[in-house]
C-alpha cells in the first residue's frame, strides 16, 4: 500500500471526517519522480470543535507518528471543523513553494 492510501486510511478511520483530502505534493520538490515525501492534508472533522490549532495538529501528527518518522519528509496540515469549512465553502490554502534542501532561492 502507498504512502498516500495509508494516510487516507488511517485520517479516515480516527477522525470520521466530513472531508478529507491528502495530496501528494512531492512533484515540487527537489526528490526522486515517483516519491511520496511531501504530502497536503485538508481535514474537517467534528472532533476538532473546541480544540486548537495546535492541539489539532498534534491529534493528526499522533496518528500518522510512523508515516512522519519513516516516510514523510513534510505534512502541510489544513484542519477545520465543519462551521470553520462551510465558511470557507471548500477552500483551503497553497502551500508554499518548497526552497529545496539548500534553503536557498534559485535563480
């Protein structure tokens, strides 16, 4: 099973979400054709009502701690609560534009 099917699998399962989108940001970056590095997650679920940012963010790094130890190298992490996702009828941001491992523009 792929990286991605993992992720879906195990955000499905623990959260019950309303919405779920994993995307596999990989192609961006400075890694290998194929890889399954960087990933963009978009998560609406009712069990984030009441909890913080960073409270959120934790519960999904919690659940992936084995994907995030082993396999991805970045998790960006969009999560709402269904009221938070209505309001933005969907949306949710870019992630921005990966520097590559030199931390340096290129020209």
């Amino acid at each position: 099973m792929n990286i991605q099917s993992v992720i879906e699998e195990k955000l499905l399962s623990h959260f019950q979400p309303a919405y779920l989108e994993v995307t596999n940001e990989s192609h961006q970056h400075n890694v290998p054709v194929g890889a399954e590095t960087h990933f963009k997650v978009v998560l609406v679920s009712p069990s984030f009502s009441g909890e913080r940012l960073i409270n959120r963010h934790r519960a999904v790094n919690a659940v992936l701690k084995d994907e995030l130890a082993n396999h991805i190298h970045a998790l960006a992490l969009h999560t709402y609560t269904d009221s938070e996702w209505q309001g933005l009828y969907g949306g949710a941001p870019d992630s921005p534009a990966c520097l590559g491992g030199l931390k340096r523009k290129v020209s």
